[in-house]
C-alpha cells in the first residue's frame, strides 16, 4: 500500500511493476484487475 507507511509511496509503482513483471516471467500472460480503495491513490 502507498499509504501504510511500510513502503516509501515513491516506489510503489516501481515495485508493483516488478513483481507483475516476475509473475509474468513464471506464468505467461497475466489478466491483472488493479482496485483501489475509494479516495486512495497508489502514489
């Protein structure tokens, strides 16, 4: 989460682009639904 604190919210959407880019790497083509929270931002 970009807003808990435990990740700097500069890198979150480097990380989560990271590890799809892993998942995608072990399973082929992924069909990824992104949903946030209502007033939440990923950065």
């Amino acid at each position: 989460s970009s807003l808990d604190d435990y990740c700097p919210s500069e890198q979150v959407d480097y990380i989560q682009e990271k590890v799809l880019d892993v998942l995608r790497s072990l399973y082929g083509s992924l069909d990824v639904h992104l949903e946030f929270s209502p007033g939440s931002s990923s950065a």
